[in-house]
C-alpha cells in the first residue's frame, strides 16, 4: 500500500504544477518559444524526484499523539467496513493502473508486429551524422522506434508520397526526436500518467506535452528554413496526419491530436517564430530562481519553531481505529504497538514502521493497516515524523 499511499499523496500538489504549467506554457510559447514551452514539462519528474528523497534529508518535526486504547468490546463492525471500503478503493486504483500499463504493452506490442517484416530503405537524403537505419514497413507515417537500437520506420509508400525534400525534413524531425531521447521521455510520462490515471488533469497536460514535443521538433528542423522548405514541411505533416493507432511512447511524425492543435502546427511552419535565446534564457532563469526561493524559504521555515504547526498536527482530523484481531481477541491476548510515521503535507500518512511490539508481531499489521488510513490537517512543514501507541485491551 505504500506506492498507492505515495500517489494519493501527491495528487494535490501535483495537479497545482500542472494547472501552473498548463497556464505558462501559453505566454512562453507566444513570446519565446515551442523548445521554452516544452522544457517547463521536465518540471514533472523532477518534482515527483523531490517528493520520493527521504525523510531524512528533511528537518525533521517529531509529533507525539496521545495513547489510543483499542477495546476487544464494540465499535468493531464500524472500523472493519471503513477498512474494507479503503480495501476496495485499492483494489478499484490497482486495475486501473494495471490496465493502463497493459493497453501501453499491447499498444507497442501491435507497432513491433507491424514493423517486424520491414526492410531497408534507400533514401536520396543521407541520414548522417546519426547512423541511425531506416526502414520501410506497414505503418500510416514515419516513426521512431526503440531505445537501445533506435531506428526510423516510414510508411511503404515513402518514397512515392513525399518529395526528396519532404523526406530529408522529415528524417531530420524524427532524428531530432532521437537525439533528445523523447522516447524514454514518452515512457516517463505515461508511466506518470497511468499512476494518476484518475486525475482528468493529468490527461490534458499529456496531452499538451505530447504537442508541445512536436511543436519543439518542428521549430528545430525548420530553424533558418527557407519559406519554400517551410510549405515543403507543412505539406508533409498534412499528408502524414491522423494515421492508425500507435503506441503511446514512440514519436509518429503525424501524431494524432484535436483541430486546433495541428491548425498550431501548421500556422507555426508559416513563418519564423518569435524567438529570443537571451530571453528565454532569462526567464528560464528567473523561473528557476523562483523556485529556488520557494524551496530554500519553505526549508528555513521548518527550521524555525513550528510550534503553531506541529499543535495542529496533535490530532488526526480523520482518525480510523484498529480492528481487535480475532485470533488475539479468542484467545484473551492483550498487548501495545509504538508506531512512527511520517506526515506529508497533504496530511496523508507514509513510511509507517513499528518501533515496539508486545506481544511481538500480534497487533502489528492491525495497527498498521488503520494508521494507514489516518487523515491530518494539511500543513507546510516538512519531515513532520509522528509516534503512536495503540494499545489493545480486552
């Protein structure tokens, strides 16, 4: 339960990066940029990269809760349905992360199928410096494949389709893609995706990433470009749009994506965009200044006496008591078990570990399994670690 309890944790903050993304991206496109807009997405894993460091790197708060009796007599059918009810919504987050993972898995299962009977192409636009092989397959559009091997596969058609210019522009965008490593990008993300997968924001803005890294690959390629290699370009994204399905986490020229998506990409080719390397350096840098500050405020802040912060976390705002085990409870076992715990700022509770047990072993997993499910007001501490006795008592 300890991931379920991470990403629960997390869904809060990190739906505020997004809403926060999802807003900046529109200025910082307009004014300086598709690469500027793309790079705020790396903002996500080195956010979820934060979030996992341990408690220890952290100031440290230790919060003591007062002593919970636990009674063999009553009040057991109350915390046993509550438990079954976090049981089920488990149960329900689990299948539908496994399914998430399983569609990812058929879906690039079905592209290799499709490329598996490819051949070499020979191409009129060399594919230097990368020395990455093309090939010719059953596919609707050029895409990149692989991460140890990369390779490039082009519909049977490519030839015919699209003029010696249209394939060197496209061979360059999917050789772009490349070299940043989109592919393990585009794994990260629908990994990310499918852990949050009940969050309706986390699908928009993977739906803008995924747009935002073709904007940035088409600005790249056409970088300097001639007006004439620009129509060129456009004319080949055209011809390459909305093809058949394909897996999430390779890179498909024509990508999928909504009418005013592609009327971006296309306008975008029209002519040069507006970009400005020394101020899209600065407001990188600003933006990362910023957060800098935040990070080195809110870690000041737990240095100082929390006291008002820590009271509120004196008491549970959702409090779930342990179920008697039965075993125990027949047999006329009674005992204690000291818990420490960290609180995350979303009041949720983590890293869950027994310190004492008496009798050892007999009430632990009851302990556990309720203090799992404790709710405390949220706060902006940091490191906050909790102790708990839970005494069992017939």
């Amino acid at each position: 339960m300890t991931m379920i309890n991470f990403v629960f944790a997390l869904v809060m903050p990190l739906s505020l990066l997004l809403t926060i993304i999802l807003f900046i991206r529109i200025p910082l496109y307009r004014y300086f940029g598709a690469k500027q807009a793309y790079q705020l997405w790396f903002a996500v894993p080195l956010f979820i990269v934060y979030w996992f460091l341990p408690n220890n790197v952290k100031t440290t708060i230790v919060v003591e809760v007062p002593e919970l009796l636990v009674s063999g007599l009553g009040q057991q059918q109350q915390s046993e349905a509550l438990q079954r009810s976090g049981e089920v919504l488990g149960a329900i987050y689990l299948a539908g992360a496994t399914l998430g993972f399983a569609a990812i898995i058929i879906g690039s299962y079905r592209v290799y199928q499709r490329t598996k009977s490819a051949v070499s192409a020979t191409l009129s636009a060399p594919v230097a410096p990368d020395k990455i092989p093309v090939y010719l397959a059953d596919i609707a559009a050029p895409m990149l494949m692989g991460v140890v091997k990369p390779a490039i596969y082009v519909p049977l058609q490519f030839i015919t389709r699209y003029s010696p210019a249209q394939q060197h522009l496209i061979i360059q965008h999917e050789l772009y893609h490349n070299r940043r490593r989109d592919i393990v990008w585009n794994i990260i993300a629908t990994s990310v995706t499918v852990l949050f997968w009940f969050n309706p924001l986390i699908w928009l803005s993977y739906l803008y990433f995924r747009h935002d890294q073709e904007l940035s690959c088409d600005q790249n390629v056409l970088d300097g470009a001639s007006v004439e290699h620009r129509k060129e370009y456009a004319k080949a994204v055209l011809a390459s749009h909305n093809p058949s399905q394909m897996a999430v986490i390779h890179n498909c020229f024509g990508r999928k994506g909504t009418t005013s998506m592609m009327t971006q990409r296309i306008s975008n080719m029209a002519s040069p965009g507006r970009y400005n390397k020394l101020l899209a350096c600065v407001m990188l840098l600003g933006l990362t200044a910023l957060a800098a500050t935040q990070v080195t405020a809110r870690a000041s802040d737990t240095n100082q006496p929390a006291s008002k912060e820590a009271l509120k976390l004196h008491n549970p705002i959702v409090r779930i008591k342990p179920a008697y085990p039965a075993d125990a409870k027949a047999q006329g076992v009674e005992g204690a078990v000291v818990l420490e715990y960290g609180i995350t700022p979303n009041g949720t509770v983590e890293n869950i570990r027994v310190i004492e047990s008496i009798p050892a072993g007999v009430f632990d997993d009851a302990a556990k399994l309720a203090l799992a499910q404790w709710r405390f007001v949220p706060h902006e501490l940091e490191g906050v670690v909790g102790t708990k006795k839970i005494t069992f008592k017939l």
